[in-house]
C-alpha cells in the first residue's frame, strides 16, 4: 500500500517514477481480468487505482504549495489559489465600496 506521508518525503521524478509503475501494473491487471484471471487480482485492480490517486494528490499538492511559495511578495495572487470560501462571500461590496456615498447623501450628510 501507498502512504502519503511517504509519497510527500519523495521527489517528483521518484513521484513520477511511481505513478508510471503502477500504471503499467493497472494494464497488465485489466488485460488480465479479460483473459478470465483468478479473482485475487480482480481485487488488487481497486488498490492500484487507489494508488495512482494518491500519488496524483501528492503531486498536485505539491505543485499547489510551490506556486503558493513562488507567488507569495506579488501583489495579486492567482485566481486558482485563492481561497473559494463561499460566492456570496466572493461578491459582496469591498470596505470601500460600502464607505462609498452619492453626492446627494454627501450632501444630505453635510446640511443636516
């Protein structure tokens, strides 16, 4: 079995490594199931997917955190790593936007 804690202490070619294995493992399990193979493989097909999802998250994870790194002093940070919260949260007014006044209550607020 795959443990993430593992595949994080890993680098990315051994990462890469690994995904290529078991996915040639995954096709040789599948030409397998077609030639009428005993049952004990059948279950290790679920297993090696599960793997290859692993290594997948880890990978991602870790390109995730780099670009995170990377674009942490510029100004504006892409849209892909911000946080998504909620949408209501995403398009509601800035502080300054709700300072905001129409001269009409500018005025209304400086007369009265």
């Amino acid at each position: 079995r795959v443990k993430p804690h593992e595949l994080r202490n890993m680098d990315d070619n051994a990462l890469v490594n690994e995904l290529v294995k078991h996915r040639k493992e995954l096709a040789q399990l599948r030409v397998s199931k077609v030639s009428q193979a005993p049952q004990m493989k059948l279950a290790r097909i679920k297993l090696v997917r599960k793997a290859i999802a692993k290594i997948l998250t880890v990978i991602n994870q870790k390109r995730i955190d780099q670009s995170r790194k990377d674009n942490q002093k510029s100004k504006y940070t892409p849209r892909d790593l911000r946080l998504k919260r909620t949408k209501a949260f995403r398009k509601r007014l800035t502080k300054f936007e709700r300072s905001r006044k129409t001269l009409r209550q500018q005025k209304q607020d400086n007369n009265y």
